[in-house]
C-alpha cells in the first residue's frame, strides 16, 4: 500500500487541541513524498559560535546540586505528609475519611514531582555520559555514576551502548534501542503486494484496552528490561543480552573493568534500599522511592521514544545511511513545557543539535538549535503536539517496517505509511561526501 494520510480530523471541542495533531507534523505529512537530506556537517558546525562549546564545571555542578535539592525537599515534604494531614483537617474541622483523602492528595502531589525530579536526575545522568557536564572526565565520571546509580542505571555500560546510539542513529543494522519491527516479524503478514485490509485486520489489529496495557508494561518496566535483556533493543545480539554481564556481545573486551564497576555500584544501591526497608518497613520505602521511581521511568521513556520514533521520521539502511541523516531522524518537542525545560534540561526541545553536537552542554543547546535552524531548513523537525496525543500516536501508528528498502517509514495496522522514500539520483554522493570528518566533528 502507498502513502496514506491517517492523522485524525480537527475537532472544534474546547480541549480539541489535546487530541489533534500540530501544524508541524501536518505539515510534514503534506510533504510525503521524503527526498532524503542533503545537509552539509561543515555547514552545521560552521552555523554554531564556538563559544557555545565550552563547559563550566561550576555551571555543571550548579545544576546536579539544584536539581538533588529539589529531591530533598519533596523528600521531606513525604515524610510530614501525616503530620500536614491531621493538622490540615483538624482546621478544615473534616472526617477521618477526609483525612485519608487529603493524605492520598498529599503523596500523589510528593509522587508526580518527584517522579520528575528523579527523572532530571536520569537526564544529568546522561549528559554526564556524553562528557557534557565539565571539561574534567573525572568530575563527569562520579557525577555520572552517582546520579545513574541512584536511578538504578548502570552508568559506564549504559553510556557505552548510548553512544553506539548516536554513531548509528536510526540505522537498522547499528542502532541500538527502540528497533523497530519489520514485515516479517509478523509471521502469517503476507508481502506488501498481497496482503489485504482482511490480512491486516486480522494480524495486527488490536482492542484500545490492549493496546493501554501494552504501553503501560512498555512505558514503566521497558527501559529496566531493556537493561536486563535487551528487550526492544537490537535483535543483531543474542537472547539476554544484558548490560550488566561485563562479557556481553554489547561491549568489548577493554569495557570488562567498567562493566563490572557499574555491576558494583548497582549492587550497593540495592544493598542500601534492602537495608532502608528493613529499618523502617518496605511500605515507607515502596512510598518514598520506588513509587516515583516507577514514575520517572514512565516519563524516561515517553521521552526518549518520542525522539526518534515518528510516523514521518525515516529509518535507514547501510546504503542511505550518513552521520547527518541519522541525526535528523530526531524530533524536537516542547515535552510538558516548563516543566520538560527546568527539571528535563530541554532533552526533548534541543535533541536535534545534541545529536550533532554530544559534547555541548545541555544549558547551551536552545542556542545552537537557532543558530542551526537555517541550516537544517525543512530537515528540522519539530512537533509542538500535546505530548500524550503523540505518545498514543506513535505508539499505535509505528507498528512496522518493511523488510526491503534503503530508506523506509513506520507503517500502521493497516500497513498504510504517511511518507514515502524517493530516489534521490545523483544527491546520494553529495551527502555522503564529508562524513568521515563528521565524526571527528561531532565529539566522537
């Protein structure tokens, strides 16, 4: 089947705008027809003043001890959440009853924000990994672990495999998250040429409560089993590939140390939350860390999906692949706002010029991304979409790939894609030209 629109229609309902695609990504899909970019690498890094490519240390470590103060605060915010309650509704004169809904009030207020304070944690975590934070490889290094470890992240072996990420980003023979189903993975899913509406339906359509509960697993353990086993991770390594065995196909012989130091960090942790619940109860520990711990793995990966999974974003292969149009399969998105800018240090609304500059701090970024801008022209994708509306989105529209094709779309349940590749003749060379000074020049 060819190119299809299948964005939902305006509503002119007051809260119409939650559940509508934006001008952006409308706009997009008018230009289905996709000529792969020419963009130039010079050209991108001759865009970006070269002051905007220092790193402060003090700036740095400004933003780990604000961003760790806020988490103590809600913390002791949680423990006196009894103490707010009773003396809340001794003067509102209310009920025990309503006194145990304002506590619920109380821990789900210390839950979602503290849920997204550990998530910034997360994000600093990984701006550590990229050597983004100082200039000093050390001051990264224990920042690094010290943030990703309190997350449960094992910190040098998820950096190795993130920064395999960025050398082959989109490509479907080297990228290594989100790897995207094909055709044949469908067992029973007849080719493109004889499969019907019937074929389809049958196979790949689903019930919304379903499809609910899918995401739900995806969105709050996905990035934990990713770490354990490799799930939704590239399918080139074995069955259980973890990140945590130190000989594992994801890294090699020289990252053994690093991976076993990570192991060991990971295994303090869940000695010191072991210790904490047997001290004062696993309920207080369930409530105070693993409750928005949960949480903010739910919004690590609404986040990092969004990035680069789009129906209008172009998977490559070996062919068609450059440094430049890997980084431009990524989406810029103002995720939740101030909220997304302050406590997620804008990893959703500057990833485009992170993934072409790795090293500049995250503080910098808005900057280079409007210093780019001209350069990238209708290469720059961005989608000021509600965040839920494109999380479902993406979600139940990026069900396959097909298994042919140097450059291919994400199709629906009804194997019906909004874009389509077109040969791009004699500009294939030209984009290629440049890339091997790409990767000295994007930090790697």
């Amino acid at each position: 089947m060819g190119t299809k629109q299948f964005s939902e229609s305006a509503d002119n309902t007051p809260l119409s705008w939650l559940v509508q695609d934006a001008p952006e990504y409308e706009e997009r899909i008018k230009r289905a027809q996709f000529v792969p970019p020419t963009v130039s690498i010079k050209d991108v890094h001759a865009a970006v003043p070269r002051h905007l490519f220092e790193k402060s240390t003090a700036k740095g470590l400004f933003y780990v001890g604000r961003h760790v103060g806020l988490s103590v605060l809600f913390y002791l915010f949680a423990t006196r959440i009894d103490q707010l309650s009773w003396n809340a509704a001794a003067a509102l004169g209310w009920s025990p009853s309503g006194r145990a809904v304002l506590s619920w009030a109380f821990w789900a207020l210390y839950w979602f924000w503290q849920s997204v304070s550990f998530a910034g944690m997360w994000v600093l975590g990984h701006e550590c990994g990229h050597d983004a934070l100082s200039p000093y490889a050390w001051v990264n290094s224990v920042c690094g672990m010290g943030l990703h470890t309190f997350m449960l992240t094992p910190y040098f072996a998820w950096r190795l495999t993130h920064r395999a990420h960025h050398k082959g980003t989109n490509h479907l023979a080297r990228d290594e998250t989100y790897h995207p189903m094909s055709r044949s993975d469908f067992k029973k899913l007849p080719d493109a040429a004889h499969a019907t509406k019937m074929d389809y339906k049958e196979l790949l359509e689903e019930t919304p409560l379903f499809t609910l509960f899918k995401m739900v697993i995806r969105q709050f353990l996905g990035f934990q089993l990713y770490l354990i086993h490799n799930r939704k991770g590239n399918p080139k390594y074995p069955p259980w590939t973890s990140h945590y065995n130190p000989d594992s196909k994801l890294f090699k012989p020289q990252d053994r140390n690093a991976i076993i130091i990570s192991d060991m960090a990971i295994g303090s942790m869940l000695l010191f939350l072991a210790a904490w619940s047997y001290q004062t109860g696993f309920h207080n520990v369930w409530s105070l860390y693993f409750v928005p711990w949960l949480w903010a793995h739910n919004w690590i990966v609404m986040f990092t999906y969004l990035q680069h999974s789009d129906p209008t974003v172009p998977y490559y292969r070996e062919k068609s692949w450059t440094f430049a149009r890997g980084a431009l399969a990524t989406v810029d998105r103002p995720v939740f706002g101030w909220i997304g800018s302050f406590f997620w240090h804008g990893i959703s609304s500057t990833h485009v010029a992170h993934h072409f500059f790795v090293s500049i701090p995250f503080y910098n970024l808005p900057q280079v991304t409007e210093a780019i801008k001209p350069v990238l022209g209708e290469y720059y994708c961005y989608d000021s979409t509600p965040t839920l509306r494109a999380l479902w989105r993406s979600f139940t529209q990026c069900t396959f790939i097909e298994d042919e094709g140097d450059i291919v779309f994400f199709k629906n349940q009804r194997g019906e894609a909004v874009r389509e590749y077109v040969e791009p003749a004699a500009e294939e060379k030209k984009a290629r030209e440049g890339d091997d000074e790409a990767w000295k020049l994007a930090g790697f």
